[in-house]
C-alpha cells in the first residue's frame, strides 16, 4: 500500500493486459452483431430482415441481461472472478463456431441466447475485477484504456470483411481466435497489485437501516441508459441505415468507418481521462461527450448524401465512444458495496441491453413508416437529456 497521501496506482501492464481483456469482449460480438447476422438475416429471413433481426436482439438481449447478474452476483459470491471470466470465454467461443449450424430463424434466436448468457458470464466478472484492482485515482485512465475495446471491435470486423483476406465461411473462426488471443494473458500472465480496501466489506448496517440506491449512481444510470438507446440502434441498423443511402457501398467499407470513429476516440479518451484523473473532475468530461453525440446524432438526421452521412456518424460515434468508456471506469467510483460490486454492475449493464429491448419497437414503429430521420431526431433528445442529468448532479466534480 502507498504511503498516506501518496497516489495509488495499479501496475500499468496489468491495467494494459486488462484494457486487451475487455476488447476481447467488444471483439466477440461487434463483427458478429454488426456485419454476420445482419448478412445471415437477410439470407434467412429475406425482405424481413430488419424486422426479424429486432426480434433476435431482443431475446439475446433478455439473455444478456439475466447473466450479467447473474454471473456477476455468482462471481461476489464465489470471490473467484478468473474462474467465471475463463468459464465464459471457453463457452463463448464454442457457442460461437455452432452459430452457422443454425438454418433457420428459431434456431439461430436459440443460439444467440445461449451466446449471450455465456458472453455474459466472461463480461460480468470482468468489469468487476477492475473494481477490487483499480484505484479511484486511475479511474480516468482506466476509462481512456477501456476505448480500445470497441475500438479494437472495429477493427477486428475491418480484418474479417478485407476482401480476399477472409472467406465468409472463416469469419467466425477467425473472430474465435481473436477473442481468445486478447482475453488469455491477462488469466494467465496478469499479476495486479493489491488494494485490500477495495474489496474490504461495506460496515454493518445500523438495524433497521436499508441501503438504496445513492443519487449520482441513479443519475448515472439513467444517462448511459439514454446514450446507450442510441448507439443500440446505430450498433444494429448502422449496416441497413447506410444501405438505404448507398445500396452499393461495400461491407469493408461500413467496418472501415466503424473502426475509425472507435480509432480516433481512443486519444481524446485517454486525453479526458487523465485529465479528469489529474483536476479530480471525473464527471466533466461525460457531460462533454453526450453533448457532442447529441449534435452528431441531428447530422446524422439532417444528412441526405453519403459523405455528410459519413462526417455526421463519425462526430456520434466518436463522442458516444468517449462517453461510454470513460462512464463505465467512473460508474466503479459511485457503487456503494464491494461486497456485491458484480451484481451491481450486472445491474449497470442494463443499460448496455435494455436499449436492446426498446431500441427495436422503436425501430420498427418509426423507420418503415417515417425513415430514420425521425429515429435519429427522437435518439438526439435522448442523448440532451442525458446531458442535462449529468450537468445538474448536486456535486459535479
């Protein structure tokens, strides 16, 4: 332990190890999610390809949802983050390679629930074990390093769609050595400093006392839920958005956009976090973020050629970028029990798949009958309000 007054800091390779750890997740599912299933749902399902893939999304995000919770509640109880984590990549990857067994529309729904539980199993302990490791003092630069998790998710769907490179058939494949390659180190060669306060118990409860929710976690809460709808919706229909705009525009050419917005909001991410680490203003820089990918979001609303298309997804998806990753590192700081800081991350993941609940009945009731504009212009207001949540936190520091 550092001396008093002295700042903590957790090994930097561990915190890097960590940081490629997380990305194996965003590896998993960004190529699956954004450019497989859409591709398979059109095969499958035809001229109700969009339709049917917001059903998909909707079950595997019920799934989700339940083992975020659930494996992170088993993960506080057992104490034994690694197991789950190796559990869940093992799961992971197999359920991964079955997925193009599935010939018809059910069973691949059947599938992708049993992917999501067990992806959910690996996520969950994970974004725990930051918590019992991680320091409030490097929770800005956690946050920064968190950003090459989507990021890296991009890039592995650029690599998978080059044309050439990888068949259709061996994507899936390729994408499974992947996972494994960015999640196994920090198992097996990861050795972080201990920070015994960080998983000390919380006191004993006064009788009578209950403990709720405090005030800047609901608030928390409710922005990333409100910015997460509406990266929900471009995660999921970014492929069919730019279809209606350009119907020749290439596979790789949607991945290559993807990954460079998730490629440049790595150093602004980095850049607010340390910042915020250094003023001990952790909340500035969200408020900042949700901000810009409002106005990206009305671009995007606006945008009736293809290269105003690009410019306006590149300003949301950099700032929503931005805002998640730096969120999900400072949401360690406000969770009141280390006790049960899995579970209540599982129950902070909500908003990472609840949006994927409502984001299709949104979907689905606005864009066949009033385009995406008035998607993207309801996705904007959202995104204000969260803004306005954050901004007007009794102590925004």
């Amino acid at each position: 332990m550092a001396d008093a007054g002295t700042p903590r800091r957790q090994s930097l390779i561990f915190l890097l190890l960590y940081a490629l750890a997380s990305a194996g997740g965003a590896i998993a599912y960004v190529p699956f999610l954004t450019i497989w299933l859409p591709g398979r749902m059109t095969q499958l399902a035809g001229t109700a390809d969009v339709q049917t893939l917001g059903y998909v999304t909707f079950f595997g995000a019920v799934a989700a949802s339940a083992g975020g919770i659930g494996f992170g509640w088993l993960s506080d109880v057992t104490r034994n983050r690694r197991g789950w984590i190796l559990a869940g990549l093992v799961l992971t990857i197999a359920l991964l390679l079955v997925v193009p067994l599935a010939h018809d529309i059910w069973s691949l729904v059947a599938i992708i629930v049993a992917w999501q539980l067990t992806l959910n199993m690996m996520l969950g302990p994970l974004a725990a074990w930051a918590g019992d490791l991680v320091p409030d003092e490097q929770k800005g630069l956690l946050g920064g390093l968190l950003a090459f998790s989507p990021a890296l998710g991009g890039w592995s769907g650029w690599l998978v769609t080059w044309p050439g490179l990888v068949s259709a058939e061996q994507r899936l494949v390729v994408i499974a050595l992947l996972v494994a390659s960015a999640v196994l180190p920090v198992l097996l060669l990861g050795r972080p400093r201990a920070f015994p306060d960080l998983t000390a118990p919380p006191p004993a409860r006064v009788a009578g006392e209950r403990r709720r929710p405090t005030g800047p976690a609901v608030r928390m809460w409710l922005a990333r839920l409100l910015v997460q709808i509406a990266e929900a919706a471009l995660f999921a229909y970014l492929y069919f958005w730019f279809r209606s705009i350009d119907p020749g525009m290439h596979d790789n050419e949607k991945a290559r956009l993807f990954g460079m917005a998730l490629t440049i909001a790595i150093p602004i991410a980095l850049a607010s976090g340390r910042l915020a680490d250094r003023n001990d203003r952790p909340f500035v820089p969200l408020v900042v973020a949700a901000a810009v990918s409002s106005l990206g979001m009305v671009g995007m609303a606006l945008a009736t050629g293809l290269d105003a298309a690009k410019a306006s997804y590149l300003v949301f998806g950099i700032a929503s970028t931005v805002f998640l990753s730096l969120h999900s590192s400072q949401t360690l700081r406000i969770l009141p029990r280390s006790d049960r800081r899995g579970r209540d991350l599982g129950i902070f993941n909500l908003t990472n798949t609840v949006p994927s609940l409502i984001m299709p009945w949104l979907t689905i009731s606005l864009v066949p009958g009033f385009g995406f504009d008035a998607l993207f212009l309801l996705l904007a207001t959202l995104s204000a309000i969260a803004v306005l949540l954050l901004a007007t936190m009794p102590r925004l520091r």
